[in-house]
C-alpha cells in the first residue's frame, strides 16, 4: 500500500487517546525500581571524588566485613574477565590517522578520569547496608591535573595512554579548496564563534536495573530503564561478557522518559548482570538523582567558529565551519557519530549553498561522557546555522524573510553538498504560515507598547531541517559508520482476529502503543482496542534497534506496515479459499474481503479464524496460522523541517528574560496521531526553550567538579516559564516509506534554542549587544548589556 492511500485510511490522522494513559495515570505503570525479584540484592557504586588521578590502592577489608555484605567488587574482578564497554558507531577518521578507542572498563583499572567514574561495586542484602558500606570503601588516590574544556584540551594531562594530545579524532565532510576559493572572492562574509553548551538528560524516572540469574538454564536477565533492549543486549553479550546472546533476556518495562540517555550500553548494567552469577542472586541498582548528574552520559558540548560567503543580494556562496566536540572522558555508545554523520551533514540547512565544509576536533576531557541528547548533533547544526544566517540578514540589511527565501530550497529531491539528498519539503510554506499565526505584522506595535513599559522586545526566527528515521544502513555505511539501524516488526493476528504487534522500537514516553495500534488497525479495518502492542523485552520481540533519531514511526512502523504486507497477502489466499476464488480476483479493504463484480465477502474475523481452525485447508498452498515478521531498512533518512517565530520580551534593569509568544509551523509528513505528536513538540520546545535560557552543565576549570550537580544549580524550565505555544503543520508526506510519515520526536528541542537567541538579540540589538551564548540566563543578558554600554 502507498504512503498516499494510507493516509486516507480510518484512524490515520485521529487524535486517539492514548491506550497506555489509564495504567501511567492510575499509578499501575511498572518501572524497573517497582520490580522485586526473589533473591534480590541491592548495589551501591563507590565513585571517584576526583575528575583526574591514579588510584593507589583500594581497602575494601573493613566494607566487606559490614553487616549484610556480600561482596564488594573492584577493578581487579573484572579484570581479564569482560572487555570494556563498546563505542558502537565508530565513525572513520577523516586525516588518515586512526581514531583513539581507549578502553573503558567496567570498574575503573588504576586510574579514574571523572567524577562519578566507576571505582567499587557493593552488594548488601539492603539498600542502607550497601550505602554504609560503599563510604567504608577506602581508596586512596593521587590526583592528577584535570581538564574540562575543548580550548584547553590538547595542551593539558593526557587521559588516556592511546591519545597522548587527548584528541580522539579528526573528522572533514566538504570540499576545502572549493570552499576556500569561493571565500577569497566573497562580495560579504559574515562570522560567528559560538559555544553549545553542555546538557544534563534528567529523565523523570532515573536509570535502573536488575541482574538476575538462574543456575537452572544457565540464564541471566536484565530488567532496566532503557531504550533499546536488543542493543543493549547484543553489545553486551558481544563485546563485553563475551555470552552467547540467547543467555541473555533484556527487559525494559515502562521507562519514564530517557531523551537519548537510556540508549547506552553503561557499566553498572554489565556490572549487575556479570554479578549476578558470581553471587547467584538478583541485585538492582537504582541511580538516584545526584548520581544520575554525574554520571548519566550528557549532552552537546560544542565550540565553534563559522562564516558565510554571500554575494551582493545576499545569496549563500559557501560555509565553513570548524567544530571542537566535547566527548567526555571516555567514548560512549554513539558518541563519536554525533558531532559528525548527525552534525556536519545537516549544516546545509533549508539553503541552496552550494559549498559547505566542515571539520571537527573531538576531544577527550575529565568529564561525563557525552553522547546522544534529543536532537543529538542536529540541535546543534541548527543553532549554528540559524544563528549565523539571523546575523547574515542583519549584516546584509535584509529582513528574516528575505535570507531564507533568497536562499531556501524549492525544488526536491535536492542533494546537499554534505551527503543527504533531501526527498520533499514546503520550507517556503512553512516560513509564510509562521509568519501569519506569529502576526509578524503587528509586531512593531506590540514592541512599543514593551517599549513604553521600559521593557525591550525582539523577534527570533529559526528554520530549522532534521535527519530523522535513524539510520539508513547504506547512508550510514558511506558516512563511514560501521553499522545502519533497521527495525523489526512482528503481527501476530490470533484466531478471533484480536491482534498483538512486537516491535523493536521502543516507547518511553511517545505513545506508540496507541499510535502503532492505529496503524494496524487501520491497515486491518479493525477496532484500535483489538491491538496490543509489545515491546522492550527481547525474550517476546524477535529483534529491534530501538528508539532514538525520531526513527520509530518512520522505521518501526515502515516494519510493522512491512508484516502487515504479508499479513494482507497471506489473508487473501485464505479467503480466496473460502470465497472459492483465486488468489489474483480478492480485493480487501475496511475489513473485508471481497471478490471484484460479486457481491461475495468474508470479513477479516472469519479469515483470521479459518488461518487456526482450517477447514478443508489447502495444505499444499497455505500453512496454518497468521503470523508475519518483517525488517525494514530504509533507504533514505526522512527530513522534518519548519519554521519557528519566538517573541521575547527582556527587562534591561535584570535581564530576565519572558518569551511571549512562540509558534512553530512543523513538516512532519503525514500525521498517525495529532494528539500525540502536539505532545512531542510540546515537550522538545520546552527542552530547546530550556537549553536556550537556563540549563548549563558546569565544571569547575581547575578541579574537574561538576558545580550543577542537582536541581538547585541546574534549572529546569517549569510550566510558568514558558507561554501557550502556537503550532501548525505543513505536509510533505516522506516519499521513501510506506507511511509517508517524518519524525516529530526532537524537532522542538532542535529547531527552538536559535529562534529564542535570536528573540534576545533582536531585543537587544539597540542596546548595542551583538552576541550571547546560551543560557541567556538573567545575569548573562544583564553583563551583556553593561559590556555593550559606551
Ligand atoms: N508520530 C505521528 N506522526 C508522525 C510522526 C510521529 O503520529 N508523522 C507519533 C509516533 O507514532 C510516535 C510519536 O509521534 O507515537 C513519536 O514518533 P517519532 O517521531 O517516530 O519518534 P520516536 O517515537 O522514535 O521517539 C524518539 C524521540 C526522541 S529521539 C527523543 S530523545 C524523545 C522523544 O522522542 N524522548 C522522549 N520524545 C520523548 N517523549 C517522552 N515523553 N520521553 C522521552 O524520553
């Protein structure tokens, strides 16, 4: 079936109510730490006080010796016993030389190089047993010089022997000295330097997990608050216990949000698991909040510097960008393909340049790791580029409409200089209907009316484009990345015609077991409520990659429509037999089977039924049952693009900061759920609104702590922080899946920290202030508008 036809189908396009609400809001939803399993234990990690240091020796005599201690596990157990934990993605660097993997153990070997790095695992029959005893943990240490910032990276204290200048690799995508010799004949270039500063994840519900293991088969289990079970299994089958995969069952039950955080493989998940057989017991760990700051693996993280060459009307000739990424102290997941394949690719933007070179320094630092963060590379992409291209119109002395249509991209499929081609798009659309439901127009009046209050207000706009339906194998393989991402998807129709789908994407907040029931539903001619949908447990779900990269609808539901292909084509045999006809003449549509030019019809149930209770079965044609499995590796990313308007208002006597109004006009192709997809902005504009004016990660420069280390010094934004959003759609449907359907799940969090800069900048440009990095917090913005006075 047609991406075309689909969308016309019953329930696509419906605000269904979501199926899994009645269990989230009556309290009966089942996360990790609600899990109780007999024989159970609790973990506590003892963890580095220090960003950077040798440890001298570990004492754990005196813990070990506490009451309802188990054991108490150091370096020195594991060593020789797994391998650390994997970097996955590893991208290909750009300069010849290979990129830095040091390893990365599973408890920490001789040396820690952050704080919150793995040193000790307790085990104690209770929670408190285990907290006193890791405080009995004395290990000594000699501490070594810690650095926590790109700028000073390369001339500080080597983390690791492999990167003795701590870079870990070098990475170009564009053409140099085409670049370079369009600049020399530039007409204007403008330039920008600025900082995507770090961010922590918090997820509401923390991370956990339970090891558990049974002597019977030989088996362990993990139950833990993750996004991509499968995954998560196979790294740590493969790479690090070195376990035949069957051995293991990974559970992810409800998870209570991750924002890409979950999507890791982490130590204390190998640590359990390992530990669960060495102690013959279940052991859970969960993380608590102060832990989770220092230890959840951050996000962004990026300094830059950039310029744009533009001709006499302000048409872009070419960019040139130099990035230095921040990875941590130690690689992460998929750390290395963030600030690369999700980074540099999409710094094209909605814009026609021609030429577009970027090159990036990755770094090692006494920090968290950092990795994935919704949006993951493409918030950053955006900020910079929407950043840049606001100040090439102030430059060129054009309005925010003129840049963008100067330079916008109306013809499609369009291949950038940076790797994607681009199938469809409205960016025009989407600017105009934007502009409207903002009322740009009467913007002038409303900032004289702020203006009267001794206020100042500004307008900031961002046209942000995303790659999304994470990862299609042979575009992931030519950006050097060693693995694509596919998803499975498994229809089980059971024989009163109720069915259940396993998928491999997996839901933590997204809604997806009443959107993908849509889809079946309406592929079926069959009641939503007739769907379950399963995920998160690799013991009922054939296989599955997971879900990031607004990737799920587009890639898990491609898979599940994939099945539903099958389903169709096996369903219509077992009617041709019942309507003694042939296979070729069964049409079926709204439920039904029926033969063209008669008025014959079996419904769906009758089929559904026959396929497990045959009757003068065809056996030579048809097995019994009704039950498909289908993998679908897309061919192309899906690209979600839009245009957001925020209006600020700003006090130059405190430099607080109150956005007025924000609208954001969104391409997501065709909509399953607008209900649920309103939500998904929702959500990732408030990220992107709170990246854009008040969360920062800090280290200390000298000492490598980390100084927001709870919510006290971290600020999250909260509902009186932020105004009624106004949001719309155009519709380009994706030409590449059967759904037509682009991911909603990041586009706020990417396209809305440039438009609120922009806002702030607009507001203060009299005032003579020209630049700002994130967060614009109350005393950023009123130090930048004393530096900006005369
Ligand atoms: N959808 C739809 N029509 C579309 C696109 C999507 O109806 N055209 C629906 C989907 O069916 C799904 C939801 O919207 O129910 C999101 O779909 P999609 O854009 O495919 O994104 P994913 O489901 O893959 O979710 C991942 C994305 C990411 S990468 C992060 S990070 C994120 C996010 O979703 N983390 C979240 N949203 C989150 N929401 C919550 N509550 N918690 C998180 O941790």
């Amino acid at each position: 079936m047609g991406a075309s036809d689909f969308s016309k189908l019953p329930h696509i396009g419906e605000s269904v109510r979501r199926k899994e609400d009645y269990r989230f809001l009556t309290g009966a939803g089942q996360y990790t730490d609600d899990i109780n399993l007999p024989n159970q234990r609790y973990a506590v990690f003892v963890r580095s006080p220090h960003a950077h240091a040798s440890i001298t020796a570990i004492d754990t005599a005196k813990a070990s010796a506490m009451p309802g201690v188990h054991r108490v596990f150091t370096g020195k157990d594991v060593e020789g016993k797994m391998g650390g934990l994997p970097c996955g993605w590893l991208i290909t660097s750009t300069d010849g030389q290979p990129m830095k993997e040091p390893p990365h153990p599973i408890l920490a070997q001789g040396k820690v190089r952050y704080v919150g790095d793995h040193v000790a695992m307790v085990v104690a029959d209770t929670l408190e047993q285990a907290k006193n005893a890791a405080e009995a943990v004395d290990v000594s240490y000699d501490v070594l010089p810690a650095v926590v910032s790109v700028r000073d990276a390369a001339t500080a204290t080597a983390l690791h022997e492999a990167a003795p200048d701590n870079r870990c690799y070098k990475w170009a995508i564009g053409d140099k000295a085409a670049v370079d010799a369009v600049f020399a004949k530039a007409h204007h270039i403008t330039k920008l330097d600025l900082t995507n500063q770090r961010l922590v994840a918090n997820p509401m519900e923390p991370r956990a997990a339970i090891g558990s293991f049974n002597r019977a088969n030989d088996e362990y289990t993990l139950y833990v608050s993750n996004q991509n079970p499968h995954v998560e299994r196979l790294l740590m089958t493969a790479f690090v216990l070195g376990l035949p995969e069957h051995k293991v069952r990974v559970i992810a039950p409800d998870v209570g949000g991750g924002f890409g955080a979950k999507i890791f493989l982490y130590a204390e998940d190998v640590a359990l698991t390992w530990a669960a057989k060495q102690l013959n017991c279940a052991i859970k760990w969960t993380c608590d909040r102060s832990e989770a700051f220092l230890c959840d693996a951050q996000g962004r993280d990026h300094v830059s510097h950039a310029e744009m060459a533009m001709d006499a009307q302000g048409k872009f000739l070419a960019l040139r960008v130099k990035t230095d990424a921040n990875l941590g102290a130690y690689l992460s997941t998929f750390s290395t393909a963030v600030p690369t394949i999700l980074y540099a690719t999409l710094l094209a933007g909605q814009y026609t340049t021609p030429q577009v070179y970027v090159e990036v320094d990755a770094w090692f630092t006494n920090t968290a790791p950092v990795d994935a963060y919704r949006g993951a590379g493409r918030p950053e992409a955006t900020y910079m580029l929407e950043r840049l291209v606001t100040r090439c119109a102030w430059e060129m002395n054009l309005s925010q409409d003129e840049i963008r249509e100067r330079n916008f991209i109306t013809t499609f499929p369009y291949q950038t200089p940076v790797a994607l081609q681009y199938d469809t798009g409205d960016y025009v659309g989407a600017l105009h209907k934007a502009n409207a439901l903002a009322d740009v127009k009467g913007f002038d009046a409303r900032r004289k009316a702020s203006e009267a209050k001794g206020l100042r207000r500004g307008m900031g706009y961002s046209s942000y484009i995303e790659a999304c339906g994470i990862a299609p194998s042979n575009i992931a393989g030519a950006l050097g990345a060693r693995a694509g991402l596919f998803e499975c998807g498994e229809i089980r129709v059971h024989p009163t015609g109720s069915v259940t789908v396993f998928t491999g994407s997996h839901s933590h907040g997204q809604g997806h077991e009443t959107t993908f029931a849509q889809v079946v539903a309406a592929r079926l001619g069959i009641p939503v409520e007739n769907v379950d949908v399963v995920h998160g447990d690799t013991g009922r779900v054939p296989f599955g990659m997971g879900t990031y990269g607004s990737r799920s609808i587009s890639v898990g539901g491609a898979a599940i429509m994939k099945a539903l292909d099958k389903i169709e084509a096996k369903a219509k045999k077992i009617a041709a037999h019942l309507m003694e006809a042939g296979d070729g003449d069964v049409e079926f549509a709204n439920g039904e089977f029926t033969i063209k030019g008669t008025d014959k019809k079996v419904a769906f149930g009758q089929v559904a039924l026959t396929a497990y209770v045959p009757h003068n079965y065809p056996l030579d044609k048809l097995e019994p049952g009704l039950n498909e499995t289908a993998f679908y590796d897309p061919t192309n990313f899906t690209f979600p693009a839009g245009t957001y308007i925020a209006e600020v208002e700003v006090d130059p006597a405190t430099g607080v900061v109150r956005i007025d109004r924000f609208t954001a006009v969104d391409d997501f192709g065709t909509i399953i759920n607008p209900m649920i997809v309103e939500g998904q902005v929702h959500g990732g504009l408030v990220q992107g609104i709170g990246q854009a004016l008040m969360e920062n990660c800090v280290y200390d420069k000298d000492s490598g702590q980390l100084l927001t280390g709870s919510f006290m010094d971290y600020a999250m934004p909260r509902a009186d922080d932020l105004p009624q959003f106004t949001l719309d759609t155009v519709c380009t449907p994706c030409t590449h899946n059967p759904l037509g359907t682009k991911g909603c799940g990041e586009a706020g969090a990417i396209g809305s920290p440039p438009a609120v800069i922009n806002a702030v900048l607009d507001a203060l440009k009299p005032l003579g202030v020209k630049d700002l990095d994130m967060p614009a917090s109350p005393s950023r913005v009123w130090e930048a508008i004393q530096a900006a006075r005369p």
